[in-house]
C-alpha cells in the first residue's frame, strides 16, 4: 500500500526522466512515481526500467502502443488503485511540471479533494513561452471555463493531486476523450459531480530537451470536445441553482 504517488505518462523522453525522477524523489522523499511509457521508441522505457532497479519507489507501467494522453492516465491511475495509493498526482514528464512544488499541492489537498496547480490564478507563472502560445493556452481555458460553466481557471493544466476515492469516483462514468481533452473533461466532472477543487499556484515551464507533443491538430481535438460538452450540457446548468459556488483558490 503507497500513500502518495505521481503518475507520469512518457513519450520519447529519454533525454528528460532520469532527472526528473531525481527531482521528486529529493523534493517528495515519501511519494512513489510510476513512469506510464507508451512503447517509446527512443528507450525511455528501458531507462525507467533502470531507474526502478535502483530505487523501490519508482515502478514502470509498459504500455504497447501510444494511444493518447487519456488512455495513458487511465492506465497509470488504474494501477495505482490496484496496489492502494491515497493520493494520486498528475504531472508531466518534460521538466515543465515543477517537482519541488509537490509538497504545496499535497498540503491543499487536506482541504479539498482536486486540486489543481493553476497558472492562471495570483502567483501562477508561465516561463519560456513567447506570447503567441501565452494567449493561446489562456484563451483556452477561458473558453473551456465559459462553455462548460466551472470557475476554474486553469482548465486545461496537467499538474494536478487527487485523492483516489474522489478520482475512482470521477473514472466510473464514461470516458469519451483519449487525448488532451481527458485533462478538460475530468477537472469538469469533478465539479458537477460536487467535489471540493481547490486551485494553487504553480510556475510552468517550457521543456528544455525533447521535443514537444502538442500541435494544433490537439488543440482543435479538445476545443471540439469542450463544445461538444458545453453543448450537451445546456440543460443541466438551466435546472441548477442561479447560484455557483466559486472555486477555492490557495495563493503563495
């Protein structure tokens, strides 16, 4: 049984996981990492069998094929369920996620059960991104915030901490997104389904080595999903309550 563990899907980031396997493993001494690798061929998974050899924490999920973000997540979390870890994490593995920022989401998520590192709330950051991308990422989430009615507002981060009753909860229902807009749809199940979804501030980076998985193809994937839900959604939100209640914000 593992109290705490981060589930971190890779894709050709051979050149990223050593380091940031060190990274968490000296800023969450406690917490466990399972490397979700979907068959890279640059052999990412050969070196986070290494890894795993040399530390009991670290363990390594092998998929056969790449198949999306989505499927990989549900992998990971289905693993952690398995073997009866608390608290699960989401983070990327290309170093834009900051390890060392761990212990503040895991301290939030005593109050809550989602919580999600934001960079769009007081104290959030992004570094490294030209301006095109800033508003571009912004945006997106300001749209999916608006067509799905959460006071969210980072919607479309991957930096995320969820106790695993709230999450096994939110991965009964149907999943229909395997890509990008699995980030989307989650955070969105969580909040009609009545969780407590606290948002902390987080610094994003841009990768250093590697090469990035987003394109434009993805994002136009999770915009149509996000319209798509918001609007299937309609009815519902016209029978809610005029009141909504705001989403907590953690700040610095």
């Amino acid at each position: 049984m593992c109290r705490t563990i981060v589930v971190m899907p890779t894709y050709n980031e051979c050149a990223n996981i050593e380091a940031i396997a060190n990274r968490l493993r000296a800023a969450s001494p406690d917490t466990e990492l399972l490397i979700v690798d979907d068959d890279s061929p640059d052999g990412t998974g050969e070196l986070a069998d290494r890894i795993a050899a040399r530390d009991e924490l670290v363990h390594v999920l092998h998929r056969s094929q790449k198949n999306g973000l989505g499927e990989a997540y549900r992998a990971g979390f289905a693993w952690a369920s398995l073997h009866g870890c608390d608290v699960i994490v989401e983070m990327d593995a290309d170093g834009s996620h900051r390890p060392e920022q761990l212990p503040g989401l895991l301290a939030a998520l005593e109050n809550a059960d989602v919580v999600v590192g934001s960079r769009w709330v007081a104290g959030g950051e992004v570094v490294g991104w030209p301006l095109s991308r800033h508003l571009l990422s912004r945006g997106g989430s300001a749209y999916a915030r608006v067509a799905l009615g959460i006071p969210q507002r980072d919607v479309t981060g991957g930096y995320r901490a969820y106790r695993a009753e709230a999450l096994t909860a939110l991965l009964s229902s149907s999943q229909i997104s395997h890509g990008y807009g699995f980030q989307v749809e989650l955070l969105w199940r969580a909040v009609r389904s009545g969780l407590r979804v606290t948002e902390v501030p987080i610094s994003f980076a841009e990768r250093q080595l590697g090469v990035s998985k987003m394109s434009a193809g993805i994002v136009l994937e999770a915009m149509l999903l996000v319209t798509r839900w918001g609007l299937t959604s309609i009815p519902e939100r016209l029978r809610r309550s005029p009141t909504t209640p705001e989403t907590d914000h953690v700040h610095a």
